[in-house]
C-alpha cells in the first residue's frame, strides 16, 4: 500500500542570505530576538525573514516574552522533530 501522506520539503536558502543566518542560528538550538537581529546581523524585519522560512516549511514558533517592565517581545526558535 502506497503511503499517501506528504511530508513538506524542507527547502534551504541560498547562503549569505537574511534566511541562511537565521536559519543557522536557529539549527544550532539558539533563539533569535528582533534586536539580536538587529545588533548581530543588521537585520532589521525579522519578522519577514521568519515568515519566509516558515513558508519555505521550516517549523519555527514565536515564544512570548515579557520584560521587568511589563514590555513583552517575541524570541523565535526551531521546533525540533
């Protein structure tokens, strides 16, 4: 019997690309933050560069977080299958 389940390929961007060093960081098990992004890699909209990856089927998920001060910020990481 033929399996008619699909697994979605994962698809890996071109190498010094915004998508290949988040994708790096985040392949080691490291979270990424908008202002790591900024600071490290000059990267300003994370947010576009992680909806490209999850487009491209790479499982990342936003973990909430919140400041002393009640501010609250998005840390993005690769969920592991």
């Amino acid at each position: 019997m033929r399996d008619t389940t699909q697994r979605a390929k994962l698809i890996e961007p071109r190498e010094s690309s915004q998508e290949a060093i988040v994708l790096n960081r985040l392949k080691r098990g490291w979270k990424i933050s908008n202002l790591t992004a900024m600071q490290r890699y000059r990267i300003c909209r994370l947010s576009a560069v992680v909806n490209r990856l999850r487009e491209k089927h790479w499982p990342i998920k936003t973990v909430d977080k919140k400041m002393k001060d009640g501010t609250t910020y998005g840390e993005y990481v690769l969920i592991k299958s």
